[in-house]
C-alpha cells in the first residue's frame, strides 16, 4: 500500500513493516498530493512542485516535469491523475496534461485554449462523453471530442460552459482538496 505525505511516499508492506521514499531516494519534492497505479503496475506519484515520478519496484523509473524541451508537463504541483478509456490525464496549477504514451510525452490545455484558468483540480468524464473539470474558478464542462481535438492539435478554442450558483452549485467554487466522482449510472457528483 502506498500513502502520500507531506514528508514523502510511504510505502506499507504486508507484512506491516514501512518505507518512506524522500528526496534521499530522487524525489525533487517530497509532498506528495497524488497517487495513481497505472495498467503496468508502476505507480504514478503527484508532488507539489516536482511533476510527476513513476515507480516500479519501489524505485524512481520516471520523472516528468515541465523541464522537458518538448512535451513535458503543463505544470509541477500536480493535484490529480486520472485514467479514463483515453488514457492518462494530468491536473495541474497550471494546465491539464494528458500523457501520449506512444511519444513518452504530454500534450497540455491551459487558459490560452479557452478553458479560463490554468488551475485544473480534476477532471472527470460522464456518461454522455462530457468532461467536468474542477478549477479555482469553478466547474465548468466540455466535449470529450473537442477536448481530444485540442489535444492534437486540430482545435485551438475549446467550447467550455462555466457552472456556478444559478445552475445550483451550493459554493462559488471548489478547492484543489475536493474530490469528484462518478457513480455506477455515469453520474457526476462533485463536493467542496
């Protein structure tokens, strides 16, 4: 079992006994915000600041941040993974990032492409094809089609509708720590 911290990754094994993984061990930040075990079994580590390592074994195989000189990260402080039937999606302070495991590399939305702010807490995708997206300026919503059109490139503007009190949200916002989830019908349930 894997736990996030603000001193590390710590690593439980069954037998109870623990690790804790730190910059000692590669981390450029060791405050972990998010973890994600992908298909291959290596494990997806989202810190504040440091992008993203990936695990195998209990050992850094992987970082990406936005250092790369192409097809890197939108940001570093990473505040969820998520996997849909697409592949690997990144929320960022600044930017979505989805992971284009052909190239190893990242293709990335942020405000220049409409979205209104490159702060993206989570994004979820419904049952329609509708993306949902968490930000610090609220919920909005996008064509999952338009979305993947902007990724690669045939689509600069995307189409985005903004949510807030009038469509009976409770908050003006939501906070980069509220979780999103879909539920077994496809619905969306966001909290604050």
């Amino acid at each position: 079992s894997y736990a996030g911290t603000t001193s590390g990754l710590a690593i439980i094994h069954k037998d109870g006994s623990r690790r804790l993984l730190t910059r000692d061990d590669g981390f450029e930040n060791h405050y972990v915000m998010w973890i994600y075990e992908d298909n291959k079994q290596q494990i997806w580590v989202g810190t504040n600041g440091g992008g993203i390592h990936v695990l195998k074994d209990e050992k850094i195989i992987k970082h990406y941040s936005t250092n790369a000189d192409e097809g890197g990260l939108a940001g570093n402080v990473i505040f969820k993974i998520l996997k849909d039937n697409d592949g690997i999606w990144v929320g960022s302070g600044t930017g979505l990032s989805k992971y284009i495991e052909e190239t190893d590399s990242f293709a990335n939305i942020t405000s220049r492409n409409g979205i209104g702010t490159d702060s993206v807490f989570q994004m979820i995708c419904d049952y329609t094809k509708t993306v949902w997206m968490t930000t610090n300026k609220g919920v909005f919503s996008v064509g999952l089609d338009e979305l993947e059109d902007a990724v690669s490139g045939k689509r600069e503007i995307l189409p985005v509708r903004y949510y807030g009190a009038s469509d009976g949200l409770i908050t003006s916002g939501v906070t980069s720590t509220s979780l999103s989830a879909k539920d077994s019908l496809g619905r969306v349930w966001f909290n604050d």
